[in-house]
C-alpha cells in the first residue's frame, strides 16, 4: 500500500489490521530543530496510544480489538532514520494517513516513510486526507 498526495513517499508493506509486530521507519532528511524533533517524538507515540485506546481501528477494527503497541516510547536512531517498532499493530489502513499528516506537521523534513507488517495486505493506494471510518455501533451499552 501506498498514501499518495503526500511531500514524501510512504509505503506499507503487510496487513495493518492484523495485530501482529510492525516496524515503523523513517527517514530524515538534514537539518532539522531539536524542538520539531522533540515533537515527532511526543507524535508518535500520542497516535499509538490512540491505537491503543481503540481509536484508530475506523469501520474496520472494533475498538476492543485495536492495537499500536509500542515496545518502547523513544526511536532507536541510526544515521539518518527513526525506527519505533510495535508488538502489535491493529489498525484500519486510513489510519496510517493521520500517522503521516502528524509525523508532517511536526516540521522535521522526512525523505520517506517506511512501515512494515505481517502478512498481506492487497495492493491499495490511499491518498493524503483519506481518514478512517467510525465502528458502526457502541463498545458498550448507553
């Protein structure tokens, strides 16, 4: 999968909605404020706990079911990229779009955005202000 419409390239390889480990990597381009890294850091992490909390599953996860669960809250940094890496990852695919448009607001100038998940996914593209659906009923009773 593809998101298009975006300053940078952003593929995903594997089946996000699948709860398995995935590795998110980018890549860094030079340059850049320690306080607009400082940021990418906090945003990272704030959309995983969204994941975590249900939120980022759209029509696809039941929010019960929806997981972003990093293995640590810091990126291991090697010359030019940010890894973070999740033990499980169930998310609906839009969802990486608002991953993208965070990781983007930050100001930190990324060259490309890699993330790869277990199993297969088909080949789709999204475009840049594609967003997940809703789960169609309450989690709970009213």
């Amino acid at each position: 999968m593809n998101i298009l419409g975006l300053p940078f390239p952003f593929s995903v390889t594997g089946d996000v909605q699948r709860g398995g480990p995935a590795t998110l990597e980018l890549t860094l381009g030079p340059a850049f404020s320690k306080e607009a890294f400082d940021q990418l850091r906090c945003m990272v992490p704030w959309w995983a706990t969204l994941g975590e909390l249900g939120a980022l599953g759209g029509s696809l996860v039941a929010p019960a079911n929806g997981r972003a669960n990093l293995l640590n809250g810091e990126p291991e940094m090697a010359p030019g990229t940010a890894t973070w890496r999740f033990d499980a990852l169930a998310v609906a695919p839009e969802a990486l779009v608002h991953l993208a448009n965070v990781v983007y607001a930050t100001g930190v100038p990324i060259l490309g955005i890699g993330l790869g998940a277990h199993g297969i996914a088909p080949a789709t593209s999204l475009t840049a202000d594609s967003y997940p659906g809703r789960w169609p009923r309450a989690s709970f009773r009213p």
